[in-house]
C-alpha cells in the first residue's frame, strides 16, 4: 500500500488536496492454501478543498474521483470451487463539512 499526496494554497488559508492511494494485490480470507486468485490491485484518487474564513471552515470533497470499481476484502468458498464473497469500498461520493471553532 502507498499514497502520494500532494497539497497546494491557491489562496489565502485555502488549501487544495489530492490523494493517490495504491492497494497490491492480496489473497482472499479462507485461502490457506494462497491458491486461489487474488483480490486485484486498484489505485483510487481523493480530492479536497479546505477554505478557514475567521472561526470558520469548510471542506468539500470528492472521495473516489474516477469511480474506480474496487473491493478491499473477500472470503473464499469452503464448498464451491472458484467462488467468493466480496466487500466492494464505496463509489464515487461528495462530503461537504462547516466547522466553527469556538
């Protein structure tokens, strides 16, 4: 796993952010054998915003900007061949925060 993030002020006390975050490959849960294939590698992009005015401060953000189609954990049939369940992580979303600091 490894993340590259990079950060830039296009004005004062504002703060543009984005995020790459590589996962590698990993083997699913129930696989002692580590025979069965591998829950794929994926890369996801974050991207924020942070703008403080006074006590005041806000965030947008998009988490997942390309909508990457991804699942972090998996388990691997007992019973049936070349089956498994897996947890996808969450698609393309928003976040909008206001803060205020007292």
């Amino acid at each position: 796993t490894g993340t590259l993030s990079m950060f830039w002020d296009p004005r004062p006390r504002g703060t543009l952010a984005v995020a790459a975050r590589y996962t590698g490959g990993k083997r699913f849960d129930n696989d002692q054998s580590n025979t069965f294939a591998k829950i794929p590698a994926y890369t996801i992009v974050d991207l924020k915003y942070t703008q403080t005015v006074d006590a005041w401060r806000w965030q947008a953000a998009i988490n997942n900007v390309f909508d990457k189609k991804a699942f972090d954990y998996g388990v691997r049939s007992t019973f049936i061949p070349d089956t498994f369940n897996a947890f996808p992580l969450p698609e393309r979303n928003y976040t909008l925060s206001i803060t205020r600091q007292f």
